[in-house]
C-alpha cells in the first residue's frame, strides 16, 4: 500500500501538486464555511457553485478557459446575495433557491446546445458536478491557478481574522465603533466566490457544501471559543482532504466524494467527542 | 465646549419622521438618561449619534475632539446565533478594534486593555467561558466591558437592565454611576424613572416631539415628568399614547 503510493507520488508531479493545492482549497473552505454557518449562510456554498457550473457551461461553449468567466460571474452573484439588506422584496434562501436552480437548468441547455470538441455532454456535466473522476483527471493550469487563489484568502483571513469575528459576531456594534462592516461583508462575499470556483475545479459543484460546512460543524462541537473553532475547523479539512485523496489513489475513487465522506465520518467523530466531554463536564459542575 | 449638540435634530425611516425637533447639548462628564415609551424613538436616536442612521434633517455636533467611533455602545438587544462560539475574552477584545487602526492584530496594551475592565466589572472568572452559555445579567457585563473597551469617555447605554433581576439591576446602576464619576460621559436608554432621575444629572423625554430636556431634579418638579414618575411607580405604562407602537418591537432586528 505504503510503495503504491511513493510509486504515485514519485512518478506523477501533478499527484503531488494536486494534493497540495486540494489541502489549500479545502483550508480555505474550512476558514470561510465557519464565518458562514454562523451567519446563516451554509447554502450558499451550494447555491453559487450552481451558478459557476452555468458559467462554466458557456465558458466550455465558447471554448474558453472556464475559470476566467466563472470566476467574476460566481463573485458577483455571491456579492448581490451576501450584501442583500435585511427586508429586501426575496428572503435570502428563497434568493438562493432561485438562483441556483436558475443557473444550472441554463447551463445544461448550454451544454447541450453547444457540445464541446469532446461532444460528451454528459461526461462535462458530470465532471462538472462531482469533479473530476480521479485525481489526474485535474490539470496543472488549474492547479496553479488554484494555488494562488487559495493562498491570497488564507492571507485575507489571517490578516482580517479580528474584524471578520468582530462583523460576524455584532455587526451593529462594529459598525458602531468605526470597522466599514459592508466593506467586511462584500470581502466575505468576494472570498466566497473564489473559493467556490477554486473548490469547484477540484471537487465539482455539487460537493462543495460538504467542504464549507462540514469542518465547521464538526469544530463547533466541540470547542466553545471562536479561535478555536477556526484553527480545528482548519486542522479537520486539510487533514480529511489527504485522507482523502490518499483513499482515492488507493481505491481508485472520485475524489470529491471521498473526500465529502471524510469529512462526514469527522463530524461524527466529533459529535460523539463533544458528546462525551459535555456530558463530563456537565457531570462535574454539578457535584 | 460640549461634548455632543444636537440642533433641529429630526429622526426617522424611510422619510417618515418618528421624532422631530430635538434640541440638546451633553457636557463632558454629564449623565443623561433618555426616558420616553414604547417606540418613541429612543434607540433611533442613540442610532442617529453613532452615525448608524441618517438624520432626516437637522445636526449633530461632535465636540472637545471625540470621533465618531470613539464611542462605546450597549446595544438593545444583540441578536447572537445560540451556537456561536466566542468567549468571554474574545468579545471584550473585540471592543479594543477601533483603537487598532490599520493594524490587523491587537497589541499588548490592547489585552491590557481588555483584561482590565473585565477585571473592573468583575467577569475575570468567565475570561474563558462560552458567551452564549451564561446568564443575561452575565452577557450584559460583557458587553458593557466591551463598549468600556472601544471608548474610555464617551458610553451609549440602550437600556442596559432590561431581564436583569432587582439586585444585578442596582448593582449595574452603581457600577454605571461609578464609571460616570470616574469621569466617563454616559448616555442610557431607561423605562426606570425613578432610578434614572435618582442616578442621572440629565433627563431627556422624547415622544414624537421632545416633552422635556434639562436636569433630573427639575424633570421631577415638572408636570410631565410627575406624571411618568407617578405612572412608573403604579406600574401602568404609557401615559399618552403618542405614537405607541409596542408590536413593531418583536420584529425589529
Ligand atoms: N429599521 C427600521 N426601519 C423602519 N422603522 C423602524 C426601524 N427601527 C425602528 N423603526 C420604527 O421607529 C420607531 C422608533 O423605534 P425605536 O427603536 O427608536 O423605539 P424605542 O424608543 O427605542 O422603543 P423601545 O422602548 O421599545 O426600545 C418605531 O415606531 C419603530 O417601528
Ligand atoms: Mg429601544
């Protein structure tokens, strides 16, 4: 098993920058899904990769490279639905509802209309929603672009960390005292996009809710502070998306879904830990 | 020079005026407590001060050097999620945010800071503890350490006692009356007649035109201000029904 896998690793570069890159997109998934379970936006994730999969169709449509129109038509849809004012005419789910399922019909028509140089329309709708069939199914421009995109968010969030907790946590309070919360929201929105697109590449449209929700769940049951949801959230996601691709090169499994699993079997892990340890300490205030 | 004027202050939403030609000045030190009923425009002028909401017309003077965001501020009520997480320490930190400037990380005296006024309002034990697990009078220390945190002159309190039993509620009025003698402005929302005149230097009553401004023993002697007191103590609220509109409460954000 141990020699597949330096066998893998040694002979295929873009195993290895595959691997690195998914650990970096499912960190900043990770990051960013706990700003937004909290505040009530965990469909998001799914609503706009819907409509980066109706981007993408047009962008393979008209041949080209899909990142460059999902990229600013998913940030912007993400921006319209984060910034929404409260009371506004459609409540945000319904908002989300709408637009996702408007995107995706548009894009199958897209797609069927006008098939790619591959003409498998299947197989691109199928790849775009659950990634890419194997790990060497993704290709190193995506890669890289990938990387870069994913570690300008890391720096976002490691340089935003005190006013992102500070909106989410009281966003009137923070406007009050002087931090531009719409600033902060439409960054959280712009962050939101990229990540979508980047994560979309990498494990298909349909998964990436698993991404964005799952580590955060899993941290908030167990840790109380919001540092230290953040850090465990992080240490989750990356360290199921090795598992998982670990798993994947092994058995020969799609890579999004391996890895969504794995992040499923860590949210039970740690409901059962949070389970135990509250019933523990619930046991010891009282005597 | 005051500390805050308002002229021909006119508050509302929408174009719709709610409270209309306010006069009133706060002097560095004072303690100026806003009485009024149900919906009578108190939050939205606490709003109008920290520049949440626009005034419709009319103006607010910042004076003796105090910048907008230099103002701590009790919200009325701060809607968290119930499984947020966040300590004790990390909301009060989150006071000190408007003192960083363009750094993106707080800075020794920043924790300094932080420790002290939880030490000051006596939640150092709770440094630790999970904000959303602790009781209302708890919370509400915590956010009164955090407005300490973002300002150490000027405190916006909107209604700071509302659930708090009798005694966590006298204790908070002293603690409040401590801050203000240390040397802190205080501006606070109350339905507690006597307590507020009893505490404040200044009462303000607004309805949809202001009834009264000027000092809590004046207030007393007037009629309006009899007459809230004595409907205060008989426990009857509302004494004109000036633009009542109690239900909108439970829907507002
Ligand atoms: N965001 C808003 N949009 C529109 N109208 C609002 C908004 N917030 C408050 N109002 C209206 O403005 C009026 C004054 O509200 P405000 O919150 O200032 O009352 P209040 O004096 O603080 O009352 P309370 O004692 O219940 O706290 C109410 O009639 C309310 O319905
Ligand atoms: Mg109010």
């Amino acid at each position: 098993m141990i020699d597949k896998l330096i066998y893998y690793y040694s002979n295929y570069p873009t195993i290895r920058y595959s691997t690195v890159v998914l650990a970096l997109v499912s960190l900043c998934a990770a990051l960013l899904g706990v700003t937004l379970v909290l505040k009530r936006f965990s469909m998001i994730g799914d609503g706009l990769s819907h409509v980066a999969f109706g981007a993408t169709s047009i962008a393979t449509a008209a041949s080209f490279t899909p990142m460059y129109i999902a990229l600013p038509f998913t940030t912007v849809a993400a921006v319209l639905l984060l910034r929404r004012r409260v009371g506004a005419k459609i409540q945000g789910d319904s908002a989300i509802a709408m637009l996702s399922a408007g995107s995706l019909a548009f894009g199958y028509i897209v797609l069927n209309l006008f098939p790619s140089s591959s003409s498998n329309v299947s197989g691109d709708a199928c790849s775009s929603l659950f990634g890419s069939a194997s790990i060497l199914g993704i290709k190193r421009s995506d890669v890289i672009i990938c990387a870069i995109l994913a570690i300008s968010v890391l720096a976002v969030f490691i340089f935003f960390y005190n006013r992102i907790f500070a909106v989410t946590f009281d966003e009137s309070f923070a406007s009050a005292t002087g931090t531009n919360a719409g600033f902060y929201n439409t960054l959280i929105a712009v962050i939101t996009g990229i990540v979508i697109v980047t994560a979309m590449n990498m494990v298909g449209a349909l998964l990436i809710s698993a991404l964005i929700t799952f580590p955060a769940l899993s941290a908030m049951r167990v840790f109380r502070t919001f540092k230290g949801v953040m850090i465990c959230s992080a240490c989750i996601s990356v360290a199921c998306s090795l598992i998982g691709t670990i798993v994947c090169l092994l058995a020969s499994t799609p890579v999004g879904p391996t890895i969504a699993i794995a992040n499923i079997l860590a949210f039970g892990i740690f409901s059962l830990t949070g389970w135990i340890t509250r019933g523990r300490t619930a046991k010891n205030t009282n005597q | 020079m005051s500390l805050i004027k308002c002229e021909k202050l006119t508050l509302g939403y929408d174009g719709r005026a709610i409270v209309e030609n306010l006069n009133f000045v706060v002097n560095a030190g004072n303690y100026l407590c806003i009485v009024g009923e149900n919906g009578s425009g108190k939050s939205t002028l606490m709003k109008a001060l920290l520049g949440l909401c626009k005034p419709i017309s009319g103006s607010i003077t910042f004076g003796d050097g105090l910048k907008k965001n230099g103002i701590g501020y009790l919200p009325q009520q701060t809607v968290v999620q119930r499984d947020f997480p966040a300590s004790v320490y990390e909301v009060v930190l989150s006071g000190c945010l408007n003192s960083c400037g363009f750094s993106p990380f707080f800075a020794q005296k920043h924790r300094a800071m932080a420790r002290k006024n939880m030490e000051l309002l006596g939640i150092t034990k709770l440094a630790g503890r999970c904000y959303r697990e602790l009781s209302g009078g708890q919370q509400q220390r915590v956010l009164l350490a955090r407005a300490l945190c973002a300002s150490s002159r000027l405190l916006l309190l909107d209604e700071p006692v509302t659930g708090l039993d009798p005694k966590i509620t006298h204790d908070m009025y002293s603690l409040i009356s401590k801050l203000n003698k240390s040397g802190i402005t205080v501006i606070m929302i109350s339905h507690d007649i006597s307590a507020a005149a009893g505490n404040a230097s200044h009462i303000l009553h607004i309805s949809h035109t202001p009834l009264f401004f000027g000092t809590s023993s004046d207030y007393l002697q007037s009629d309006i201000g009899k007459k809230f007191a004595a409907a205060d103590v008989n426990g009857v609220a509302g004494v004109n029904g000036v633009g009542a509109e109690t239900a909108n409460r439970g829907t507002r954000k």
